[in-house]
C-alpha cells in the first residue's frame, strides 16, 4: 500500500486506484483499513469516478462513524457529485458535534436545524 500512498501523493491517482484496490482485497484492518479506504476514495473522486467514490467512503463511514477525515472526504465527494447541501450538512454536523468553542454553546440548536434544514 505504500506505493499507492506515494502514487496518490505524487498526483497519479490512476495508477493509485488499483494498489489500493488491491490492498484492500488482501485484507487490511484498522489505520491500514482507515488510509486505503480514504486513500482510494480520494483519488476515486480525483479521476471523476464519484459514484464508486462515495460508495467507497461510506463504507469507511460506516466502518469509522464520526471520523472527521472520512466525513470531509466523503463531502468532497458529494460536493462533486452536485450534492452540495448534502456535502454541507455533513460538515455541520461535523462541527456541531465536534467542537467544543464556548461561543457555539449558545448557537448550537439553532444551527442544528439549520444545517439539517438543508435539502440534498
């Protein structure tokens, strides 16, 4: 998996997609499973295969709930695949339940609905 990291580092996320894949189908768990999963959804949307790209870091989702790095990855995703209330909401929702600034304290709710107010 290493290459693929490198591959997709270096902008050639082509020749990424099938190490990852590859990676994958061997078998991986935890920070591995966690990199091949984003590293493969990432280059995925990268190419335009934005379909295969979400489906794959739902996956990741499923796999790691509340992991901010899949969350921003798979809101890129939707974003390009013209699900842009979708991709914001995600990141509200994110912020919401991750941050801790005291001022939001008394935003929170309103922002809530809001963000869960948009249609996507």
């Amino acid at each position: 998996m290493t290459e693929a990291i490198s591959l997709d580092a270096a902008g050639c996320e082509k020749k990424a997609i099938p190490l990852y894949r590859l990676a994958l189908a061997r078998g991986l768990a935890n920070e591995d499973l966690h990199t091949a999963l984003i590293g493969l959804g990432s280059s995925l949307r990268t190419v335009g295969k934005t379909s295969a790209a979400i489906t794959t870091l739902r996956k990741a989702r499923r796999l790691f709930p509340g992991d901010l790095v899949v969350i921003m990855f798979l809101a890129l995703a939707h974003y390009n695949a013209g699900q842009r209330d979708l991709g914001i909401r995600q990141l509200g929702d994110a912020l919401l339940k991750e941050s801790t600034q005291p001022r939001l304290k008394s935003y929170r709710r309103v922002l809530a609905r809001k963000y869960h107010g948009l249609r996507g």
